[in-house]
C-alpha cells in the first residue's frame, strides 16, 4: 500500500474509487475536479492519474508517504475523507531486522507488511541508504538474503550495496535471485567485506556492467575468486577493484569472456594483493598493479595474476603407476591420461590398466580437487603394492565409494 502526496487530481482520470463500503466512481466523475481537502476513497484500480496537467501515475505507484487530498463538493454535501491507493506494483527494496543484523531484499506489494526498516533501492550512481555513508547501520549486518520474489527485480546498479558491511559473513540466494544482466555499475559493491571468505558470482550477468571500482576492495577474508562467469566486454573501470584483498590467492577466469581491452582506468586494480599468484607461478609484484598483469598466466614469456580452472585426471606411465593431478599441465604429460567418473561407474583405466598398476600416487597438486565418486578407482588391482600422497585426496564431496578397494590383493 502506497500513499502520495496531492492536490488539484483530475477526478475524470481516476479509476475505481470506493467510500463507505458505495461505488462512488460515476459520482466522482460526475462532479468533476475539485480543489480543497478530502480523503477516504480507496483506489482499488488505479488508471492515469492527472496532477493538474501532469501524469503522476507512475509516482504513484514509485513513492509512498503523504495522504491525497481534494474536495467533491455535492456528494453527500461536503465531506473530508482520506484517500488510500491500494498499489499492486510490485517495487524493489530492503528491509533491515530489527536488530540490524540481517538485510533481505524483496521485489513485491507488501512493503507495509514488514517489520524493521525498508529502504527503496535506487537506481543511478547513488549509494543505497542502508550505508553507513549516510550513517547507517550497515557495518551491524552479518547476513544478506534474497528472497524468491527478487528473482522478478531487474536492477540497473549494484553500487555499494554490501560497501561496508565489515561483520557480513553469509550471502543467500544470491545466486538464484539476484538477476545482473541490466546492471551497468558494480561499483564498490563488496567494498571492506572482510569478514567474507565466500562469494558464490556464478550467477552474475556482467555483460552490460561499465563500472567495477573498487568492487572487491578490502575483502581481507578472500582467498579465491571465481570470475569464470564475468563478460567483461564493456568494462571500462577496474580501478582498485581487487586492491586491499590481502589474503587472496587465486582469481579464476574464463579466457573466452574476459578481456581488458575497453578498460581506460585500472590503477591499483591489484594494489596490495600480496598473496596472488598466477595459474603458471607468477607472483604479485607491486611494481605492476594495473590491468597489464589482469590476464591468464603463462609465466616468464607472458606473465599474469589470473587463473583458469585446473582439471582433475589420472595419468598411467610407463613405470606402471597410476597418478592422480589437478593441474593444468595434462596435455604435456607422457603417458595415458583419463577422465575421473563423476557418478558410481567404472573409472576409464579398469580393466586394460587396472592389472599391471604397481604404484598409485596422490600428487599434491590433488589436494585442491573435490571429486565426487572414487567408486571402484582400485578395483581389480591386484599388482598393487603402494599407495602414497593419500593426505592429497579430499573426499569431502565423495557420495560412492563402491567398490573402491575391492580385489586388490
């Protein structure tokens, strides 16, 4: 429910007005525009509605306080009554707990029904209310959510939206319900999130985005990044945008999409990320921290911070050992290399391999892959003598072990 603020309302635009439980639409058209003071009607459908000579229909349904007042003279004499719009336009805001400690955002009619503090999410470069710029109590929030009905809300800017927020731990629905692809500026969007180690981007529509200032700044608490998903075919601002990301190791990226080549402002985009390391060993260098080092890294012929994805495969030599790796050196490797099975299936190696396999090895570059099955990885080995660099196999998102270790005699 809206309220909005006026005068001089052209009755003849109006659409179905109610009072004291009577249809008083034709009664109000009727008699015409009128100037002085009343309310009460509830504006159940709202058409065009006029302010003098101009269409406010759309403030209408955009703003909320304040109470419409005129006068229909000769209906039921003169009466002064106040004037609700019942408004189903759905609007995008936020809504602060209580304790300030949780903000969710919503794209719906029911502002009115919450508790705590809403804010309307603006659109334009301007910093969202909820900031501790304009003192608000952002640095309190510890956990971000939107809800479903955001998933309908299409944003123009994400400026600042989480800027500040040094004790915000938890992000959801993020991924489902945040959509991006009509946002043109990221600006400082997780600027100072230190308490973050996590940020689930996999969602994230970057293609129309201009604007990444500062958007990672100061989030001590990160690690890795993973930016497979960004299109960055219209950036033209990397300013700062990992700078102060004192704890990051890795930034991931998609070669096909990201590229560099629209960017005019990148000073310090990497300033003081002196734990990044590029895929090929590249380390920081604080002589260049600029967009020239803001590319895949191939190592003293071409050097960069970022990263692609390794893959995990195993690897048969000669030697008769079966390796596992999670690399992104496969093509170069002597030997028979293999996929890893994702579900409870028979790896690529059993049979033809399986029985002539001495040695398995771990390597620990391994330690970082999260498999998802080992079923039957040892199945019928029954030459195998050694297993070692078992410390490397995270099996944290492992859901079958059939058959793992079965006939190895």
């Amino acid at each position: 429910m809206t309220l909005f603020p006026a005068t001089n309302i052209d009755v003849n635009a109006l659409g179905h007005l109610t009072f004291a439980g009577q249809d008083t639409t034709a009664l109000a058209k009727r008699f015409g525009k009128r100037n002085v003071t009343m309310a009460g009607f509830v504006l159940y459908a709202l058409g065009s509605l006029m302010l003098d000579t101009l269409d406010v229909t759309s403030q209408v349904a955009a703003d909320s306080t304040g109470v419409l007042t005129y006068t229909l003279s000769r209906i039921y004499d003169t009466h002064t009554v106040t004037v609700t719009f019942v408004n189903n336009t759905p609007e995008a805001y936020a809504v602060l707990s209580n304790d300030n400690t949780v903000l969710t955002f919503y794209y719906d009619d029911n502002r009115s029904s919450h508790t705590g503090k809403t804010f309307t999410i603006v659109e334009g470069e301007y910093t969202p209310l909820w900031n501790t710029v304009y003192d608000g109590p952002s640095a309190e929030v510890t956990t971000v959510v939107f809800d479903p009905s955001f998933a309908d809300a299409r944003p123009t800017t994400t400026l600042s939206w989480f800027a500040q927020m040094g004790n915000l731990k938890t992000i959801t629905g993020m991924k489902e319900y945040l959509n991006t692809s009509e946002v043109t500026s990221m600006d400082r969007m997780f600027r100072d999130c230190a308490s973050l180690t996590s940020i689930d981007l996999s969602g994230f529509d970057t293609k129309k985005v201009e604007n990444m200032y500062g958007m990672f700044a100061g989030c001590q608490g990160l690690e890795e990044l993973n930016l497979e998903n960004f299109d960055t075919q219209n950036l033209t601002d990397a300013e700062s945008m990992f700078r102060g990301c004192t704890a990051l190791t890795t930034i991931y990226i998609n070669t096909l999409n990201w590229r560099m080549s629209g960017v005019t402002n990148s000073v310090n985009m990497f300033t003081d990320c002196d734990m990044l390391m590029g895929c090929r060993g590249t380390a920081y260098d604080a002589s260049h921290t600029d967009k020239g080092y803001a590319h895949l890294d191939f190592g003293g012929v071409n050097p960069g911070y970022l990263s692609v994805t390794p893959e995990p495969y195993a690897l048969y030599d000669s030697s008769n050992t079966l390796t596992f790796y999670y690399d992104l050196d496969r093509a170069t490797r002597a030997g028979q290399t293999f996929d890893l099975p994702t579900g409870a299936t028979y790896p690529e190696w059993d049979g033809t391999y399986s029985s002539s396999i001495n040695d398995v090895v771990f390597d620990p570059s391994f330690a970082k892959a999260r498999p998802t099955s080992t079923a039957f990885w040892f199945y019928g080995m029954n030459s195998l003598s050694m297993i070692s660099g078992l410390e490397n196999l995270n099996t944290s998102e492992v859901t079958s072990m059939a058959g793992m270790f079965q006939d190895c005699s």
